[in-house]
C-alpha cells in the first residue's frame, strides 16, 4: 500500500475538470475553504471546487484585508488547501502584490503548487476588500500588462487566469464594462466583476463578454445575495461564496467558548462538536493505520 494521497487527482486533471465544468453551461458552486480540513468537508458535500480567499487569509492571520498579506502566505495556504483534496482549487491573487513582474512570479508559483487558477484585480496596490467605500482602480492599460504579464508567466497553459475588477463601485458600470472587453482581449480567460448591485447589471456583464463568469456571493456586503438558480439564469458559470465558512465557524466557536467560561465545562456542548470519529474520518486515519502497519510488518523476501 502507497502512502495515503492527500488529493486523489494531479493537478493537470483538477485543472481539466474546471475547465469541462465552466463549459458544460451549468452553475459551479466553490464555497470558500479557510483550512485544508474545510476543503475536504466542501469535497464531501459534493461542491465543485473549493476557493481560497484573500480576505479568509488575512483573517485568519488576524489582518484586515487591506494588502497587509504577501504572495508567501497566501500562496503557502492555498497549497496546503489544494493538497488536502480532489476538487479544484482557485485562490485569491490579489493584485499580484506588485508590479506585473511580481503578477507574473505569483501566476507561477500558484501554477507549481497545485492550483486551478487564480484572480487578480485592477485595485492599486496595497488594495482593500471589494466591498469595501474608498477603492481605487489602477489605469486599464496598468492591468492590461498585469494580465498580459499573468497570461505569460503560466507553465500549464490550462491554468485558468481570471480579471477581477473593482471598477463598478469606483467608476460605474459602464465603465467597468470597458474594462472588461479590454482584459479579455489581455488574455483573461475568466471575468470577474465585483460587488455588483442585482441581476439588471449582471446581465449587463453577460451581454459585454463572451468568456465564462464568477459571481461573488459574499455576506454582509454591496451585492443582492442570489440562488444558484437566479444566477445560472443569468448566464453565470461560477460562484464563491468566499468568507461563508469562517463565518459559520467563527460564530459557533464565539457562542461556544462564551458558555464554557460562563458554564465552567464544555459538557452542554458535545451534541454540537464533530465527533472524534467523524474527525478521524475526514482526516483519513484508516489509511495512515495501514500504511503504517504495512511498513512495520514488511520483510525482505530472501533468496
């Protein structure tokens, strides 16, 4: 027996599923995994992908997501994600963290490590979260090289690249929009317009470019939360729902920890804990059993 694989699929093959998902005209759905344990947990539910925030990294860090983070931590997260499953897996590459050449060495070291694609945006960087008052956009032809540096610098050319603007909140819709036909002929393969309003603009998006399109369904922010069915309606091929995850745990772990010190003890809580047998089983223990006992009882045939 092998060495328990901590992702059953390269990830040349993680790559190609994206890519047939995105043209089979259905909906994919990647909810935003903030550990490798969260992927596997997104796996087993049965999602398409699973997606690697910036904002969830910075977070976790105990940042605010206003460009504090470096290409090396998130780009060690999301490969430590992307190792811990099957699906694939996209990450958050903010604007690069620099200068095109500093795109283009993030669009590679994302592509050795494993994952599916990444984004990058227009902000000028350090940037903000996209739902946050006070964003800038750098000039089109800034991003333009930013991409045209990305596109480049990829080593599989089934990396799926993909153009984030920020410019709605900043410049309006329409010019947003001009944007986006400029970073698809850059050699964006994917668009992703962030913090959109409602359906009436991400129809305007869908009638302005011919390449497939994330939707950004995330809580709390400048966006009309829609069901997986209004956006495949809407001609939308992928949706994130990027910080849905560390808020459901962040909420359970507060209320959690709040009636242990007022309690004194944990034991009211246990019905709401995973269990060790169920932790034991997304971590794959069985496996790891056998490959160790595999190898202590190995014995050299002799002659």
């Amino acid at each position: 027996m092998g060495f328990p694989a901590l992702a059953s699929r390269p990830p040349a093959s993680k790559r190609a599923a994206l890519r047939a998902g995105l043209a089979s005209g259905r909906l994919l759905r990647m909810p935003g995994a903030f550990s490798p344990l969260v992927a596997r947990v997104v796996e087993e539910l049965g999602f398409d992908g699973a997606y690697v925030s910036g904002a969830v990294v910075a977070a976790d860090l105990g940042l605010p997501d206003v460009g504090l983070t470096t290409m090396t931590e998130v780009a060690q997260r999301a490969r430590q994600i992307a190792s811990a499953t099957s699906l694939p897996v996209l990450a958050d590459a903010d604007t690069g963290f620099g200068e095109p050449l500093s795109a283009a060495r993030t669009v590679a070291e994302l592509d050795d490590l494993g994952l599916a694609g990444c984004h990058l945006e227009d902000q000028v960087n350090p940037k903000r979260c996209g739902h946050l008052d006070g964003k800038e956009v750098v000039p089109v032809a800034d991003m333009v090289r930013r991409l045209q540096a990305a596109v480049a610098a990829r080593r599989d050319p089934s990396f799926l690249v993909v153009a984030r603007s920020d410019a709605r909140a900043v410049e309006g819709l329409e010019a947003m929009l001009e944007r986006a036909r400029a970073y698809v002929d850059a050699g964006a393969e994917m668009l992703f317009p962030e913090a959109l309003a409602d359906e009436r603009e991400f129809e305007a998006v869908r009638r302005a470019v011919d390449v497939p399109l994330l939707a950004n369904m995330t809580e709390f922010g400048k966006s009309k939360l829609l069901d997986a069915r209004a956006l495949a309606d809407l001609g939308v091929n992928l949706v994130i729902y990027p910080v849905t995850g560390l808020r459901l745990a962040l909420g359970a772990v507060e209320d959690g920890l709040r009636r242990l010190r007022d309690d004194g003890t944990q034991a009211g809580l246990l019905d709401r804990m995973h269990t060790r047998a169920r932790l034991y089983e997304l971590l794959g223990y069985p496996d790891y059993t056998a490959f160790d006992q595999d190898v202590y009882n190995f014995q050299k045939d002799t002659p």
